[in-house]
C-alpha cells in the first residue's frame, strides 16, 4: 500500500551518539557570559538552594558582578575555533565519527549554552536515527552533571511526539579502560617534562559538602579514580607522591576538600618545589583546566616559593582518550551495532 503523496517523509533505522559536555558561553564578553550563567546558575540541580532565596542573589548579585571577571577568564583561554571546550567536544565528536565509519552517527551538545542538547537530539532523529546512546563526558557521576544532563533529554522528549529508543553511557569512574587511558597519557605528559616533579596533584572539580550528605557518590568515584589512577601510575614513578584535591570553590557554603588552590600555596610553603597537577575528572580542556590551574593555579604555586610547575592536559583527541571512547562506545553500542 502506498501512503498518501502528502505523507511526511520518515527516516528511521539510523544509531545515533550524543558526546555531552557541561557548557560554554558564545563568546569571551561579559553579556555573553550573562546569558550562559543565568542558564547555568538557574538549574535547581546545581544550586540547591530554595528559589525563594537564590533567585535575589544570582540577579542582584552574581549575575551583575561575576560576568565581567569570568568574561576576562574567558578571554585568556579563547581561542580562533572559539570556547576550548565547545572546540575541543567537537573535534572529539569528529575523531569519533571516523573511528566508527557508517555504524553510528555522531552528533555533540552541550548542557548549557549551545550547541543545545534538544536541538541536537532532533537533528539526529530527522537523519534517521531512531536509537541513540547519549553519552555524558563525565567519568564521575553527580546530580549537578550527570543527572541535569538527563533532566535535558527528559525535556526535549516531552516535547516530541515519536522518541528514539535511547541509551546512556554509565559514568566510567573506574573502568579499566578510562584508568589506562589516563595513565598512558599522563605518564607520556610527565616523562615530556624538562623537570622531575616532586607531587601530582589529581585536582577534581568541586561540590558543597552537602551534595555528599545528601547521597551524591562524586567525592567516592573521584577518590576512587585517584586510588587507582595512583596505583597505575606507581610502578613508572614510585616516588612521585600523588595527592586529591578539589578546585572551582564558589560561595561561602563549606565545599568538599581539600581545596586546590590552597593546598598549591600550602605545598609550595612546606617546601615542595616541583608540582603537576592534573584534571582527570575533565574529559576535555575548558576553563577550569586552562585559567584556573593552568594560569591561575602556576601564578599561586610558584608566587609562594614553588620553582617548577606544569598543568597537564586532559585526555581530549588524543590517542589514549579516543581509543577510550571508542571503546566505550562501542561497549554500549552492542546489539545496535557489530
């Protein structure tokens, strides 16, 4: 039976992936950067604070003082392809895509800003692709991250009438895979160096103390990840001392601890003189890594007596990381794909 010449041309049978990363403002400017942390800053998942008491400061407070600073942070790590992030997620979208030929179509999106993860599920199904795994690019998993990611998809599919049958990639905190990722490639990182550091520092992004009362497991998978991050790095360098630490305090709620930024002051004053730090927590290079620690981070360590410092990149498109991913991928793909 033929359907009717009026009939709406529907795609279907394709596999879609949706690589998801946290956000980016559009542009290094303070109205830019307004705009992205409203969005931000308004999610209940990431400011658990009553609506009734959050709303006057994020308005008349943080939103009309902190996007000039943060435009400023911004503007120190742009570059030509634009936000690191958003630049670095696309280009690991792309490597995936050749890695997985045909099989799979690869989108990205991110959570807040733009590329948005509505406009981007929507986009795969009008290819054609009727299941898609989504897949956060958080190893560890939190409410704030995660989970706000889902909030996103739950959204955009209550607005659409036909939904792909979807899957999610589990946060891979401990998997072997992302463990010898992370160790080959700071193990190449570290062995490059002109120094021999004394310390690494495992800087993970931050969370109030609350969220791990309230039962979010971050603090335990990021402290697992160091365990054995630790244990794999130990056999190439066994005396290299390797020490968790928490970055990116906002506000004057407690946070988990210890903190980055001061324990980089309290390591440099105790008389360490050669420091790495790295991120694993961060699949791709953005802020956080590039002015926070990269810049911010080498200007505290060596301005309190520190001689050597190095902040080591994120796993991004290298050959560790992608194969990673691929893996990954291809894991959760099974049934879908060969």
């Amino acid at each position: 039976m033929n359907p009717p010449a009026d009939h709406p041309e529907a795609r279907i049978g394709g596999i879609g992936v949706l690589l998801v990363n946290l956000g980016t403002p559009d542009a290094p400017t303070p109205a830019a950067v307004r705009r992205y942390l409203a969005e931000f800053l308004s999610d209940r998942r990431v400011v658990e604070i009553p609506a009734i008491a959050w709303k006057p400061i994020l308005h008349g407070v943080i939103l009309r003082v902190r996007p000039a600073k943060s435009a400023h942070a911004y503007a120190q790590v742009w570059t030509e392809a634009g936000s690191p992030l958003a630049a670095i997620t696309a280009a690991q979208a792309q490597a995936l895509q050749a890695r997985l030929g045909p099989a799979a179509r690869v989108d990205w999106a991110m959570r807040y800003g733009r590329p948005a993860i509505a406009d981007r599920l929507a986009a795969l199904q009008a290819a054609g692709c009727d299941r898609i795994l989504v897949a956060p690019l958080y190893p560890q998993y939190s409410a704030a991250t995660t989970a706000t990611v889902m909030d996103a998809v739950g959204a955009a599919l209550a607005r659409s009438r036909w939904h792909p049958a979807l899957r999610t990639l589990p946060p891979y905190y401990d998997d072997p895979l992302y463990i010898a990722a992370l160790a080959a490639d700071l193990t190449g990182q570290i062995e490059a160096l002109d120094f021999a550091p004394e310390v690494l520092l495992l800087s993970f992004h931050g969370m109030p103390r609350r969220t791990l009362d309230l039962g979010d497991p971050y603090h335990c998978q990021c402290r697992k990840t160091a365990r054995l991050l630790g244990e794999a790095l130990a056999p190439r360098f066994p005396d290299l001392r390797i020490d968790t630490t928490f970055q990116s305090r906002f506000g004057r709620a407690k946070w988990l601890e210890p903190a980055t930024d001061a324990t980089l002051l309290a390591e440099a004053r105790a008389g360490t003189r050669r420091l790495v730090v790295a991120a694993p927590g961060f699949a791709a290079d953005c802020l956080e890594t590039l002015e926070e620690l990269a810049l911010r981070g080498r200007d505290e360590f060596l301005g309190a007596g520190g001689t050597a410092f190095a902040a080591l990149t994120c796993l991004n498109t290298g050959e560790p990381g992608m194969a990673m991913l691929e893996a990954l991928t291809r894991r959760e793909l099974a049934g879908w794909i060969d």
